[in-house]
C-alpha cells in the first residue's frame, strides 16, 4: 500500500514563512512533486525531488529525505495569493502504469493579512 | 509549458443520461493520460490511466463500464461518464505527461470540468 500524510490546514500572516510536512510510505520511489491547487482550478507544478536534499525555487523551496520517507515545502515571505491547498504527491515506480502519482490530501494554507 | 485543454468546463445534467469530457494535449504528444476525481475538500484520486491504442487501466473500485475511456490518438483522451447519478457529481480532471526532454517527467493537468448530476 502507498500512505501519504500531511497537515490539513495551516494558517501565516503575509510576510512570514510556512513549512508544510509531507511524509510517505510506498514500496517504490521515483520522485516526489509538490502541487499548487487554487479553489477550483487545477494543480500547477511547483517543485519536483528524487535525490535527498534541498532544491531551491525562488520564494518556495522543497526538501527530500528518501531515507526517512519525508519531505517540506518551504514557502516564504506568504503572499495573499498563496492561499491555497498544496498537495504532495509520490511517484511509484512498482506500479503497472509507469508515471502514476499518488496524492496526499492536500494542505489548506490560509494566509491572514 | 505543456498545456492541457478540457472540454467542457462545466456541465449539468439530468440523472441518467451520459456526458463525455474531452482531455486534450495541445503542444505536444501525450501516450499517456491519467483522470482523476475530486470531490470537494478532498485530494485528487486517480480513476484510471489511459494509452493510446490500447485499454485503459483502471484503480481499484473504479466501474470501467461506467467510466468509459477512449484514448484515440496521441493528443485526446475522452472519459464519458455513463448513466450518471448524482453521486457522480464531482470535479472531473486529466492530466497528460510531456515526454519532450523533460527531466522531471511531471504530469501537466487540465482545468478541470465541474460535472453536476441532478
């Protein structure tokens, strides 16, 4: 089976930095995606890892820990129109169709004036 | 980047009837699709996987008679929901990877059609 765990919702002021959690069990692993989602609209790529470490993308930043099956999402100096769900999603390399991705409920990031 | 189009945006109709969303690749070539459901509030779960020219592949507890898949060239997927009910009633999205030279191979997504079932 595949688990991926992440905060329901988190709340910042503009401004300051928020660090979502994404952690992940899966029997396979062929690189962890990061997923911007305004309220109905689609996902947007924000950030992709598959080898442990820290890729740096302007205010959002993403690390990976494969070992520990862990990875953030960094985003800083929050902007209002951050307000949105950020989904961490696992790429399997064991299933059938290669280049599937399994999502994680997504976290709700409020951002408060 | 890679853009997907989704056709319609938004559609209602009447329960038990069949409606058919098109999912298309616009600058590049897709052999691969993925659709997938999400209800409100809640993450996006994968219905099936389509190939060009050959059946789709579909998730667990996903009716493959129900949720039928066509994937007739290297640009269109089209997923028509048959004799909808209500509880079909869900945001309805696809998403396509572009094989061009990409290292991260990312799915890019469609906008989404908002399927109301009355």
């Amino acid at each position: 089976g595949q688990n991926i765990d992440q905060p329901t919702e988190m709340t910042a002021t503009e401004g300051a930095i928020v660090q979502i959690n994404c952690t992940y069990q899966t029997s396979g692993f062929n690189g962890l995606f990061w997923y911007q989602q305004h309220a109905g609209e689609a996902p947007t790529f924000l950030s992709y890892n598959v080898l442990d470490g820290l890729e740096e993308k302007g205010r959002f930043s993403s690390f990976l820990s494969r070992s520990k099956g862990y990875s953030y999402l960094l985003l800083k100096e929050l902007q209002m129109k951050d307000s949105a769900s950020y989904l961490c999603a696992v790429r399997d390399t064991k299933k059938v169709s290669w280049g599937k991705l399994q999502f994680g409920a997504g976290t709700q990031v409020v951002v408060t004036p | 980047g890679a853009v997907v189009s989704q056709h319609p945006s938004r559609v209602i109709c009447k329960s038990g009837t069949s409606v058919k969303i098109e999912c298309r690749s616009l600058d590049f070539q897709a052999t691969t699709m993925f659709w997938y459901r999400q209800f409100p509030k809640q993450s996006l779960m994968l219905m099936a996987t389509s190939n060009e020219g050959s059946k789709a592949t579909y998730e667990q507890g996903v009716e493959k008679d129900k949720f039928l898949i066509n994937h007739a060239s290297l640009t269109l997927s089209t997923l028509t929901v048959t004799s909808a009910h209500p509880e079909d009633s869900s945001f309805y999205i696809c998403s396509a990877r572009d094989l061009r030279g990409r290292e991260y191979n990312e799915q890019f997504f469609g906008p989404g059609t908002r399927l109301t079932v009355l």
